[in-house]
C-alpha cells in the first residue's frame, strides 16, 4: 500500500532549507585604525560562533539572535535584556593577533577556574546565577594578569594589586586580590548585559569569557548608538607597535597609488618638450605670457 501524502498549508513551502552554517566562515570587519594594530577585528557574535565546532547548536542560536518586531507599547524585562544583548554582539569590537591557540591552555584554565571558584565565598551560598559566573570569570582574569610580568599595563586590572603588594582594601569575591581605585571596565564586564550573555553561551561559557578578556582586545562603544569605540581589556592601543605592511591582512591593506615608468616618462616629455612661446619676431619668449601682463597692468592702473 504506497504511502499517503502529508497535505501541506496553504502559501508553505514543501522543500526545507538546510540552515547555513555561520560558524565555518567568520566575517572580519576592517576598522580605520584598528587593522593597523591586530591581524585580525570581528563583532564579538562572530567571535563567540567560531569558538563553536562547525554546527554547533549555541553557535546556531547566536547566530539567529535579532531583533523581533513587536506591537506591545511596553516591553518587558525579558525583552529588553533580550535586545540589549542583541545591541552588545553587533557593537562590541574584538581584535586578535594572529597567533595559534594551545588546546592545553583551555584545559589548564579549566582546572585553574574551579579551584578558584571554590575560594570565592560566592560558591557557598546557595546555587549561583549568571551574574554570579560572571563574576567569578571576571575576578579570575583580574587575579591572572596581576600575576603577569606586564600586569600594570592591562586596563582590566587598573586598581588591583596582589594581596601581597599592601594594598589598602580587600576587592569583593577576589580572594588574594585588593584594589585601591575604582575599575569602570570591571563593572562594566560585571553587569548586565555581559552577565546575560552568558547564560546564552552554555557550558562552557565562563572560560569563553575568559579566552576574550586574556587573549584579546575588546572594544565597546562609550554610551549605547555611540559612533566611537573604546577600549575595555588588554594593553593600551598606544603602547602597542604597529603592523608591518607585509603582516596586514589583504582585504586591509591601504590601496597606494603607484605610477608606471611610461605614465612618468609621459610627464617628463611634456615638461621637456612643450611648445615655446614665441613674439612677434618668432624669437622664443621667456617668462608669462604677454597677456597675462596686460592684465595685470590694467588691474595695477
């Protein structure tokens, strides 16, 4: 008995689309300045999707995360965490060298974070929310680039010191760690929206977290539908030397304006072997033109 036919709805389509794949191809953006520093610059959705295998469904959902209309004068909570998170993946900068990545790096900061998440008192009292991941993410870059040779030179860790520097005051949930000033780029990667990114990024969400602020150079506008970007983590943009012209990526690279030898030659010949002015007499005559006098002698007068 042959199988019967499921009907489809009217205006439906019955072939189905395969979905692309967003994380096998990343897209790098060029920024004016920006490029002249780092190999490579992408949004921060296009980082996060290719630190996903190929298919990932959380790279499929970062992916697919817009904005949806809605006819409801007033949003709720949800929605409007929903969109700042949205505005964060497409405005914030990331900027990388061009270095290969240790898969035994990933697995030591693995073992590193939850012993260290075992000293912050946050792991004792009850279960855990993102902000409190987050946190725990934040804290541990700060507490790992204290302990670098160039630890002063992070914006991230401007106001912290060791325990064992004397500092003045102990930094909540920062075990080892104490600042003397207040950090708006901490704060910043302490709070909502980053807090609610990560809940989007699963399992392993809190070493993504930290792969972005140890390896990377984020770049965030200032206020929300600024047109300038400014620096949140790594070493300051002015200490850092600039890329050689060979090591600028190709799609980067400042198109220069080279002559060939025939277009000088061709400039040469006209400046070598224009036609002379001549007088009345024929005899060659030097200086500006005859006309050019006369008028000047009518404007003098």
């Amino acid at each position: 008995m042959p199988k019967r036919k499921r009907p489809t709805k009217p205006g439906s389509s019955q072939k189905r689309v395969k979905p692309t794949d967003a994380s096998s191809s990343p897209k790098l953006t060029t920024h004016p300045i920006l490029h002249h520093y780092f190999h490579r610059v992408q949004p921060l959705r296009d980082w996060l999707i290719a630190q996903f295998p190929a298919g990932a469904p959380r790279a499929k959902v970062l992916a697919r995360l817009t904005n949806r209309p809605s006819s409801a004068t007033t949003e709720t909570v949800a929605e409007a965490e929903r969109r700042a998170v949205i505005v964060l993946l497409d405005s914030v900068l990331v900027a990388s060298a061009n270095e290969a990545r240790d898969p035994r790096r990933k697995q030591e900061r693995a073992r590193d974070l939850a012993a260290f998440s075992q000293e912050c008192p946050s792991s004792t009292i009850g279960k855990p929310d993102a902000q409190t991941h987050q946190a725990e993410a934040v804290n541990y870059v700060v507490r790992q680039l204290l302990r670098r040779a160039d630890r002063a030179k992070d914006l991230l860790s401007h106001g912290f010191e060791l325990a064992s520097d004397n500092g003045l005051h102990e930094a909540q949930h920062v075990p080892g760690v104490v600042y003397g000033a207040k950090n708006r780029h901490y704060e910043a990667l302490t709070s909502p929206p980053w807090s609610a990114l990560l809940s989007l990024l699963g399992r392993n969400g809190e070493l993504l977290i930290i792969d972005l602020l140890l390896d990377c150079w984020v770049f965030a506008p200032p206020a929300p539908g600024a047109s300038s970007l400014e620096q949140m983590s790594g070493v300051p943009l002015s200490e850092l030397p600039l890329l050689r012209a060979e090591e600028e990526p190709p799609a980067n690279r400042a198109k220069k304006d080279v002559k060939s030898a025939a277009a000088i030659r061709f400039v040469r010949h006209r400046m070598f072997y224009a036609k002379a002015m001549l007088n009345a007499k024929g005899g060659v005559r030097f200086g500006m033109r005859h006309i050019r006098e006369s008028a000047s002698h009518m404007l003098q007068g």
